[in-house]
C-alpha cells in the first residue's frame, strides 16, 4: 500500500528505535521492498533485500549510512549479538563515520576481533578535548545458577550483583541463566530471572551427569539432587562450548554462581 497509509497506521505505536520492530512496506504495484522503520535494530534493512531478491523487486533503503556505503555503530551492534550502551552516543559516532571523519574500534595490539577475545579495558591516545564515543556489551556470558531451595529471589539478584562486581563484568553482557531441571519451578529463581529480563535455561540431571566428572563435585549435592555439580555444568552445557569458564564457582549463602564467557563471533 501507499507509506503515507503505513506511516498514519503505525505512528501511535512506535516508541524507540532499540525498541521497535521492523516495518517493511511493498507498493501496491509490486515494484519496491521499502525498509520503512528499525533498518539496523530491527533488521528491516536486511530484510528488504532478502524479499527483494526472491520476490524479484527493487529493495529500498534511505539510512544514511547504508545510502553512503558505510557503517553505522548499531549495526556492528546488531552484527555481534550485542547491545548498546545508549542509543544517543551510537548516534553521534555514527554520524562522524557518515561526515567521512576517523572512528576507530579501540582493541589492544595482542586482541584482534577475529581472534573472538574481549578486553579488561584500553588506552586511549589522542590530542582531542572532547572525543565521541560509544560502547557495545556483547551478549556472551552464561551465569549458571544452583540455590537451595525456596531460597528468596532479592538474596538470588544480590548473589549475582556481587558475582559480577567482583570480577569486574557487566549485568548487560548476561545472555542467559541457566539451571537444573529439579529447579525449574524455584520461584525465587524464576522471580530473579524475570526481574532481569533474561531467559532461564534448564539442564537436565541426564545431561549434567555425562560431563559432571570434570568439575569439582560435592556428595551433600549429589545425595539431594542425583548430579555432583549444578552451576558450572548448566553454564557450559547452555553455552556454544566455544569458550572459557571467568568463575568456576562462587557460593553465596547457599547460591551457587558460575560465569561461562562465550568466544564472540567473528563479525563479517
């Protein structure tokens, strides 16, 4: 249909861009795929070119970036699975790649993005008073998760706060919590979960028991449940295995924390 019938339809609903979802819109005539709204965020841009080319129409896309060849910050965002740090300090780096200005991705000499490393922290070397900049949390950390039972989901958030603060990782890297299967109605647990907004993975005993045998295990545990272990085991069992162990296991209060940092994929 006609983009001003879209644009009047949809104009209550919209929010913010880190919100809203892909809007595509194909004329009446079946000439055009046209990325209305969310092009980077949403992936309406990459979208419009797949239906393009298997409706065989002319994709049509207006981002600046897109339109001068380069690349916007929440499209290196999105390209990593990752999340910005706002949506204003991404806008106005991506307005200095736009005006043809130097950006540079600030990674140490011995980290290169291929090599699907992060960083504890860079020097920045510059004569400039004022510099723009942005930051992108890359969703790669599993906290893998054991509590005794009806433990309370403030003790839950306050374990994982401390966890995190102590090894010096942020809360917007969480990609997900991962638990035991005898857990999974733990409402303590599933009220932490869904305070931070993430998704609770179970892990079945079953599986937990092939691969327990690696990690330091304990027979009170054991005797309870059936496993040996419960938060290393969740955490590398609901990762891609392609990775490394930050914290094998911290204890708080009968909480068991542990944080699997998934290798980021190389970005192409």
């Amino acid at each position: 249909m006609a983009s001003g019938i879209v644009i009047r339809k949809i104009a209550s609903l919209i929010g913010t861009k880190d919100k809203d979802p892909a809007v595509l819109l194909i004329d009446e005539g079946k000439h055009f795929v046209i990325s209305l709204l969310s092009g980077h965020l949403g992936g309406a841009n990459e979208l419009t070119h797949s239906l393009a080319n298997i409706l065989k129409l002319v994709p049509v896309i207006t981002t600046s970036s897109d339109v001068t060849g380069k690349i916007a910050v929440d499209t290196i965002s999105q390209k990593l699975n990752a999340e910005l740090e706002d949506l204003k300090s991404a806008k106005d780096v991506t307005s200095l790649i736009v005006n043809g200005q130097k950006v540079n991705i600030l990674l140490p000499k011995n980290v290169k993005i291929t090599d699907k490393n992060s960083a504890d922290g860079f020097i920045l070397v510059s004569n400039k008073k004022n510099i723009d900049y942005t930051r992108i949390y890359p969703k790669n950390l599993i906290l893998g998760i054991g509590c005794k039972k009806d433990t309370k989901a403030e003790d839950i958030l306050n374990a994982i706060k401390n966890c995190l603060n102590k090894n010096n990782l942020d809360i917007k890297s969480v990609k997900k919590v991962a638990t035991v299967d005898v857990k999974e109605n733990e409402q303590g647990l599933i009220d932490a979960v869904k305070f931070l907004n993430l998704s609770l993975e179970i892990i079945s005993r079953d599986e937990i028991k092939k691969i327990q045998a690696q990690f330091e295990g304990s027979d009170f545990v054991e005797k309870n449940i059936g496993v040996r272990a419960v938060s290393e085991p969740v955490a590398l069992l609901s990762s891609t295995g392609n990775g490394k162990f930050l914290v094998m296991k911290e204890k708080y209060n009968g909480i068991t924390i542990s944080i699997y940092e998934e290798e980021i994929e190389k970005y192409e």
